[in-house]
C-alpha cells in the first residue's frame, strides 16, 4: 500500500471562522522559495464556491499539515507550513503547479485538474518527530 500524500488546509476568512479541509499537494521549490500547490480537482463537490478560494480572497493567511500515523508510534511525525496563498486561474503559476501535481499523483497525470490553483508560498515551516 503506498503511503498517503495528503494534508490539511486550513483558512479563515473575514467572519474568523475556521475551516479545514483535505488536500492533495506538492511541493515547489524555486530559487530557494518553497511553495505548496494544491488544485480544485474534478472530484465530487457539493458546490463549485469552495469556501477555501472565498476565505483565501478575504484572508490569505493560511496553514498547511501533513502527518503520518502508525500503529508503531516510534514512526509518528507531522510538517506544517504557513504562509500566505493566491488564487491562480490560469496563467504560468497555474501551469507549473499542475506540472508538479501531475508528477505527484498517477490519477491528475490522467485526468489533469481543471480548477482553480492554490499557491502558498510558505513563510515558516514547523514540525515533530518522535525520533
């Protein structure tokens, strides 16, 4: 079984409301910039005004995090990543972040997302280990 290649995106929008969300990622680095891409795919969605892209407009302070559970509790970690996002509908830094996805996950190499493209450019890493 391969490993799972998700995160968590959370954003707050004017109201200050929290909200979560999975996501699919990949991570770019350019000239020493680190930047996260994450895509509006075509998978099932109850509305195509995502809540993420409305509080991204309003707050573009969001945070990211990935983490890996085990039953072995010695292979425990987690990576966060905050920073500030844009929205990209089309245009090169859509295009090079769906590059990036494609290359990470086998099903956007067949199908390629059609939506919108979240950048972050992160601004601080954090992070645990167990080892």
């Amino acid at each position: 079984m391969a490993a799972a290649r998700v995160a968590h995106l959370a954003t707050t929008g004017s109201d200050g409301r929290p909200h979560l969300v999975p996501v699919t990622f990949a991570l770019v680095t350019t000239a020493g910039v680190d930047r996260i891409a994450i895509a509006v795919d075509q998978k099932p969605k109850t509305t195509h005004a995502l809540r993420r892209l409305q509080n991204i407009a309003e707050n573009p302070q969001v945070a990211i995090l990935c983490d890996h559970y085990d039953e072995d509790w010695t292979q425990l970690w987690w990576a966060r990543a905050d920073g500030r996002a844009v929205v990209l509908d089309d245009g090169a830094g859509r295009d090079g972040a769906l590059v990036a996805l494609c290359l990470r996950y086998g099903q956007y190499r067949a199908d390629p997302p059609r939506g919108p493209v979240i950048l972050i450019d992160v601004a601080t890493w954090s992070g645990w280990s167990f080892t």
